[in-house]
C-alpha cells in the first residue's frame, strides 16, 4: 500500500509537471517572443538545482523522513505552479526565478532520489520491479498530461492553463504525500515483510527467499566506494540517461515541428516516449533474476539507433520509433541505475551514494536544454546535438560492458 501512495504522489506532482513542460514551453516560445537558448536556461537552472538539492534532501529525509521531506517538495512546486498559471509572465527572469529557482527546489526534494530511497529502504528481493512501477506510473501520467495539457491550452486560448491544470494535481499529490509511511523500521517491519535473521534458518528454501542477482552485504561508506570503478562506470551511464531525455522533452516538439509535423502530431509524438519508457517494467522483472548491467548494454545500443531515427525522421514512424527508444532507454535507466547502486552498495548507502552522483549527473543533463538551444541558435538545426549524444551512448555501452560488482580493498 504504501508503494502505491509513494507512487501516486510521485506521479502527479513529478510526472505530470516535469513532462507537462514538453508541450507549455513551446506555447510559451511563441506567445513570448523569446529566443529557444535564453528561454531554455531556467530548465537548466532548475535541472542543476535538483542535482546540488540532492545533499539537502538526504539530510531531511535523514532527520524528518520521507513523509515531510516529499511533501514539502509537493507544496512548493504546487505553489509555483498556481504562480505560473495566474500571472502574466512575459520577464525572462522572473520565468526563470520561478521555473528555475523556486521550482528546482521544490522538485529537488520530491523527485526520484527521494522517491527511490523510500522504495530501496521497503524493498530487497524485487527492488528493481518496485522501483519501475513508480517509475512507470510517473511516465504514464506525462504521457497523459501532454495531450491534455495542448489541449486545455488550444480550448483556454493560453499556455497559463497547462501550468494551472498542473497545479490542481499538485494538490492531489499533496494529500497522497501526507500518508506515505517512513523506513520500515519505523513500524516494527522489514524490506518486503521478511525478518533477515528468519530467512537465514529457512536452508531448505532459501533460494525462494534470497534475491538471485548480486547484493552486497557490507556497507560501503562513500570514501571506500569512490575507489571502486564499478561507481564511476554507473556514473558515465547516469549521465548518459538523463541527458538524452532532455532531448525530447525540452526540444522534441520545437525539432520535430521545424522537420514539418504538426503541433498536435509532435505533442502526442513526446507523449510516446513516456509510453516507450512502460518497457522498463519487463526489463525491470527481468533485472531482478539477470545482472542488470547486462540489461542496461542492451539499452544503450537502442538508445543509439533511436536518437538517429528521432533525429531523421523521414516519416511520422520514424519519429515515434526514435521517440519510444529514447523513452525505454530513460525509463530503464532510471529503474536499473539505481538499483546496481542499491544492489552493489546496499540500500543503507544508497542515499548518500546517489546524492554525491546527482550533482555530476544533473550538471551534464542540465546543458541540454540550454546547450541544444544555442547550438540550434548557432548552427540553424539540433544536428551536432544528436551526433554528440550518439557518441555519449557509445561510450556509455563500453562502461557497463566493463562493470562488475566492487569488491572492497582491505586497509
């Protein structure tokens, strides 16, 4: 119960929001007047708000937990939203105090490192299964909230409606967030029900017990796991993920009208690569009997061909082709990247180990956005963008092709 109130909380205030902008940013391109790069920057700020935020999450849910932590995040985001979907902004910095400053605090606080910790802390033996529902349901709500959203702003006659239908929800997520329950501990309780100690005495099935891919059984302070490679080739893959989804999301809709399709065909073309992102829930059952790190090779060779056929498209079924490709490679990576971290790790360093990597890994995805816009703005098309990103899944391939679980060196 308590991972499907995590995940409804997670899905209307991150899910709706953070997808939602797809399809409002372009409206707001045109109604405005402002150039793709300068507009584009707030999403930057933003993405590099939630990165650095990370150490100040793991501290609230440290000292407050889950519970408090999400739903503050859940408030201010919703607070902003209803600030967007009420005023006239027509200031790039005001749009960028609130869509960049304000909100990258709000979501650095509700988004996936604390979502995941809750999940890590709850769930051992199928950990990746867990996490890719709350994923999932997180991608089913943008691929929801795109067409909705470029509706009710086409109806509304403004691009404000999509922000202010966002905030209703946020209210919703709000109420969900007050009745999510803390670390299993807690309550007396163990990760999936299951006393360690008990399970150990149960020989006869303790293979229907134990997970039957790798899990570390000693805690790694953050110290010893910098030394292992295993956490830096995480970290090349990470980077790799959450900058290719930024593609689509912050630019797939300017990329793929300017290539003649139309805006509605665009809008429900974006949607797709939520919908693409669904086929992490296999993949993700699969991972708990398979190393996922093979899993995650296999995701970045479709990750390459689909940001070519996305970045061609010579027809509507190249593009949503290219479009569900880069949305499995997203929605995969963000379920099986944090669960080798759990897995190598163990779930009790989990939250500082990924807080020392989200900085690095929103820093490199946070020039998206940006970067695409001024490239575009330099070079009249998003070419050297796609180029660039197919040589960062390349490299991506050989790292989990190299990674093994770390072994601690003995002092």
């Amino acid at each position: 119960m308590n991972l499907v109130i995590l995940t409804l909380a997670y899905t209307l205030m991150y899910g709706v929001a953070f997808y939602g902008y797809s399809v409002v940013f372009p409206a707001m391109i045109k109604t405005t007047g402002w150039a793709r790069g300068d507009a584009s920057v707030a999403h930057t700020i933003r993405a590099l708000i939630v990165g650095f935020g990370a150490p100040l999450a793991v501290y609230l849910m440290k000292r407050f937990g889950v519970r408090y932590t999400m739903s503050t995040g859940i408030a201010i985001c919703t607070a902003t939203l209803f600030v967007l979907g009420t005023i006239e902004i027509k200031e790039l910095w005001l749009w960028t105090l609130l869509w960049g400053i304000v909100m990258g605090i709000g979501i650095s606080i509700c988004g996936q490192l604390v979502a995941n910790t809750s999940i890590t802390q709850w769930f051992n033996k199928r950990r990746a299964l867990a996490i890719a529902i709350c994923m999932a349901a997180s991608a089913v709500g943008g691929a929801v909230a795109q067409p909705l959203f470029t509706y009710v702003m086409k109806e509304m006659g403004s691009w404000q409606y999509g922000w202010l239908t966002s905030a209703i929800l946020g209210v919703v997520a709000l109420i969900f967030a007050f009745m999510i329950k803390n670390k299993p501990a807690d309550y007396g309780q163990f990760p999936d029900g299951i006393d360690p100690e008990a399970a150990k005495k149960l020989v006869g099935s303790e293979r229907k017990v134990l997970p039957r891919t790798y899990r570390a059984t000693e805690e790694w302070t953050l110290t010893e796991a910098l030394r292992s490679p295993a956490l830096w080739l995480i970290l090349i893959g990470y980077c790799t993920v959450s900058m290719s989804i930024y593609i689509p999301t912050a630019h797939g809709v300017l990329h793929l009208t300017d290539l003649g399709f139309t805006k509605m065909q665009a809008a429900y073309v974006i949607s797709l690569v939520l919908i693409g992102s669904l086929f992490r829930l296999p993949l993700a059952w699969l991972a708990d009997f398979v190393e996922p790190r093979h899993v995650m090779s296999f995701i970045f060779c479709v990750l390459t061909l689909s940001l070519l056929a996305f970045w061609k498209a010579p027809s509507l079924t190249f593009a949503i082709a290219g479009a569900m490709g880069i949305g499995l490679t997203f929605g995969t990576g963000f379920v099986l990247l944090p669960t080798i971290i759990a897995n190598y790790f163990t779930a009790n360093s989990f939250p500082k180990l990924n807080a020392f990597i989200m900085p690095f890994n929103v820093c490199t995805a946070a020039i998206v956005p940006a970067g695409a816009g001024y490239l575009f703005q330099y070079y009249k098309s998003y070419n050297s963008v796609f180029i660039i990103m197919m040589v960062l899944a390349a490299i991506s391939l050989i790292s989990t092709l190299m990674l093994k679980p770390p072994v601690k060196k003995s002092v």
